[in-house]
C-alpha cells in the first residue's frame, strides 16, 4: 500500500488507528459529545472523560453498539477528526485499511466500507479485511498456512470467536459478551449486596485492578451512592463478590468456544489442541478469564501482549508487507 496509508479497528469502546507515515497507533475512546444535538462538543478521550458526568444538553454516546456501526454520521465525524488530528489538521489523500467483524450481515460490513468512503478523509484506495484475520497477524502467527488458529477477542460489547486457516476464517461466532456485561455485572452486585449505586467507570476500575486487589489481599475501595439514604458514600468491596458476579459471563464465552469447537474439522482440531487458544482484546485481561477458559476447555491459552492493540498490528503488517495482500478484499469480494 502507499506511504501515505491507514489501518483502522473500529472497537465499539477504543478506536485504534495505524498510520503508516510515522509507523504509531494511536488509541482513542471511539466516543463523541454532542451539544444541543448538532454541535461537536468533545470526541475520543476528551468526551469520555464527561461521560456520566454531562448536563442534559450534551449527549455522549458510543458510534459503534455490538461490534456494527449504530449512528454513521457520529462515526463519520470521529473518523475525519481523528484523521485530521493524525495528518496535523490538513487531510491528504491516502489508502485505506479497515477491520470488519466476521460475524455480521453483508449490510453490515458495508457499512464500515462506505463509512470512509463518505467521512471526507479523501480516501485513493478502501480495503477491507477480516478481524479475526488481522487479529492472527497480530497475534505473530502466520494465518497464511494451513494449520488451524482459535482466536477468541473478548471486546467491549462482544466477543468474537474464529477458526483461521489459510488466511481465512473456517468458523467465526459473535456473542454480545464483553466488558460492558462485566461492568454491569459488578454494577448489580454492589447493589444487590450493598445497596450502593455505582457508575460504569467505577465498575471498569474496579474489573481492571482485580488482580493487583487480589494478590495485595485488598478489597475495592468504591464510591456511590446509598439507595436508602441518598447519600454518597464510600464502601469496600471484596474482591470474591466481583469474581462471582463475573462467572457466569465467564461460562458464556466458555460454552461458545466449546460450541466452534464442536464443529470444528477433526485436522483443524488437532492442530488447535496443539497450539492452544489465543486470547486478546481489551476484555480478555479480566482477573481469572483466562485460567477458567483453560480448564473449561482443557487447552492452552496463549494470552496476547498487546491485547487492545492486536488488530491494529495486525493491520499495520498487512500495509507494511505485500506478502499478506492476499487476505484484504474490496467489500463485494467479502460479500460472496
């Protein structure tokens, strides 16, 4: 692809964007803060830091809802200021490579194609590649052969699981589990135990330092407010109540990934049982996820370095290196 090229992973919670020019990626909140229902207010992390926080005449809200493009105009307009901010506020011509779920309708992915073909980022040349595909590559595993791959990305709001061989997907599920389901999770827990309200971003803080909690013997310090008195207050929580209220999501992505495995071809099988499963995305490093998949499957989990950012690596060796042309289309070749 030419010097002046972009790879973009639309995550429904982080938009993740390699630019070739200086060989970076950058990682934003894919979220935007609308005032008056017109005017551009705050995008990316600036808007996130108002969310839960904003008065009624800004609206902050997530472009993406289930791994597909919910509001196309938002999205558009995340798209042509991230690029703009990318390309120091004056747009170039340049080639395009975008990451598409699997797991969709044809409707769908197209619309990813036609969201840079109308964001005004003076798109030459749009590509289209698999997820799962791009996640392989960043995984450093070489797609292109024909051993079988189990790549399962725990997202935001979903998680995505694909068989590759081939440089192709055999089998690909999507679940509507992710980080969110274990935000509000921990939500309902702290409410039914201590009848506490807490916010989403308490909720995420709380999921993230799990396993630096758990290893100092700590409970989460949170803070919310009290159904009965109304009142803020502050309470701790015990780290055992959290892993509880997470285990059944847990089990979910366990029996879907028990589910592809079932369908599985028997060579392809063999070589998963080999290989063990991948595990990335932002989700994945959630305290315990990757050892209960490990023994509810009774494989290896090999567990990404770069879990937020393995797709976007991956797309960044597709630009890179012609060699892996072959696993990129246009959107009417996926749509065969």
């Amino acid at each position: 692809m030419a010097n002046n090229a972009f790879g973009i992973d639309l995550g429904t919670n982080n938009i993740k964007i390699y630019n070739r020019c200086d060989d970076s990626i950058l990682v934003e909140k894919n979220m935007i803060a609308i005032e008056n229902k017109n005017t551009l207010f705050a995008y990316g992390n600036s808007a996130f830091e108002m969310y839960e926080k904003a008065p009624d005449n800004i609206s902050i809200s997530y472009p993406l809802s289930s791994g597909v493009i919910a509001d196309i105009n938002n999205m558009e307009t995340l798209i042509k200021y991230f690029i703009g901010d990318l390309q120091k506020g004056s747009i170039k011509p340049a080639d395009y490579l975008i990451a598409v779920p699997k797991a969709i309708t044809d409707v769908e992915q197209r619309a990813f194609y036609d969201l840079l073909k109308e964001a005004g980022v003076r798109a030459k040349k749009i590509m289209v590649v698999y997820k799962a595909v791009a996640d392989g590559l960043g995984l450093d595993i070489d797609v292109k052969n024909s051993q079988g791959v189990l790549v399962v990305n725990v997202g935001y709001d979903t998680t995505e699981i694909s068989i590759l061989s081939l440089g192709g997907i055999v089998l690909s599920r999507l679940i509507k589990v992710g980080g969110l389901k274990f935000d509000e999770a921990i939500k309902a827990a702290v409410r039914r135990e201590f009848s506490l309200v807490i916010g989403g971003k308490t909720a995420e803080t709380v999921k993230i330092s799990l396993r630096e909690l758990e290893a100092e013997k700590k409970g989460a310090l949170v803070y919310g407010r009290d159904i009965v008195t109304g009142l803020p207050v502050e309470r701790e929580i015990p780290t055992r109540l959290v892993d509880e209220a997470l285990a059944e999501h847990f089990n979910t992505i366990i029996d879907n990934v028990k589910l592809i495995l079932e369908r599985t071809p028997p060579e392809l099988a063999a070589d998963i049982y080999r290989h063990g499963i991948y595990l990335t995305g932002g989700a994945s490093q959630v305290n315990h996820l990757a050892e209960k998949l490990a023994s509810g499957t009774g494989l290896n989990v090999n567990v990404s370095e770069n879990p937020i950012t393995s797709v976007a690596l991956g797309l960044a060796k597709i630009i890179k290196d012609d060699n892996y042309k072959s696993v990129t289309s246009t959107i009417e070749g996926m749509s065969k």
